[in-house]
C-alpha cells in the first residue's frame, strides 16, 4: 500500500538506506508469467538483498519469500550466507548454487537479468548465465522439498505473480530496472 522512507532516490538509484527506519520490500502492481526483468544493482559491504519473483500478496503469504524464489544480492566477501552453498550472489537462493562466480566486489554495479519462458528460468549476472533450470515439475518440487522452503506450501508452486526487491536490513542500490513480457 506504498513504498517505505527507507526507499530513497540517491545518485539516481533507487537506494534502500536502513538508517531511515521504515522499509518492505517493494513490490510490482503488476503479475508476470513469462518475462525477462533486468536491472543494475550494487550492495554495501557486507550487505544482503534479493530479487524476488512469483510472489503471492495475500493475507496467507503475507511476505514475499514464503512465496516467491529469489536471485541473491550479497556482499559474497564478507556476508555470512557468503559460506553458504546456494546463498551466494546471483544464486537460486538455497536451491541452485552459481555455475560460476561473477560478482563485482561491493560497491560495485552488477548487472542482473531474470528471465523466465514457458517454464525456463535463467539467472544471469555480469553477461554470464549462472543458473538455469526447469520450474515445476517433479525436479523442481525435490528441491523445494530439500530446501529451507519445505514447510511453506505455496512457495514456488505459483506460475504468476509480482516481482519484489528485498529490504533485507542492508544498503542496497537499483538502477536501471527494466521488466518486459515474453
């Protein structure tokens, strides 16, 4: 029902700045299906964020991760989840883990691309594709059910939904966001 202070435009980012104290996630009006959404993005030192996509707003799923599979926005050099096989940048958070590391260091703009088509999704970073799969079918659901998400009953089963950026407590900046349908 609106956008946090804590989302601010600076440098011609949109800047999420946890000092202001009054964030959420920012999430699309709009549902998607197939589409490509692209954007630039750069972290804080040790900081932590997501893009998130398929996410149901609804009073039963009342936040975006119970719902919606994310590609990873981190600080891999000093972030704790850095240790963490699957939660590293441009990851599937805790589902697939990059076929390669290619995030630039904090402070840094990334470039990052989702795109998902009749079922395809890809994850790319700095022009290199680092993670690809088939959503929903039994494979899919395996990994869901071996995953943090396995007691969460509608998270990645939905095959529309928004796309939301991640207010995960730490500064992060977006430019250049772009979602287009396929």
């Amino acid at each position: 029902d609106g956008i946090g202070k804590s989302w601010i435009v600076e440098e011609g980012a949109l800047t999420f700045d946890p000092t202001q104290k009054d964030g959420g996630d920012i999430v699309t009006d709009e549902d998607f299906e197939d589409f490509e959404f692209s954007v630039e993005w750069k972290i804080l030192a040790c900081g932590n964020s997501g893009i998130m996509y398929f996410v149901q707003e609804t009073e039963e799923y009342n936040t975006p991760w119970r719902t919606g599979p994310e590609m990873q926005v981190l600080d891999n050099t000093c972030h704790p989840d850095a240790k963490i096989e699957k939660h590293r940048a441009g990851d599937l958070y805790d589902l697939i883990k990059c076929s390669e590391e290619t995030v630039k260091p904090a402070g840094e703009w990334n470039v990052a691309v989702v795109r998902v088509k009749d079922g395809n999704l890809q994850h790319w970073l700095n022009g290199t594709k680092v993670v690809e799969t088939t959503l929903w079918d039994d494979a899919w659901y395996d990994m869901i059910a071996n995953s943090k998400f396995k007691s969460m009953p509608g998270f990645g089963r939905y095959q529309k939904g928004h796309i939301a950026l991640q207010d995960h407590g730490d500064k992060v900046a977006f430019r250049n966001i772009n979602i287009r349908d396929l």
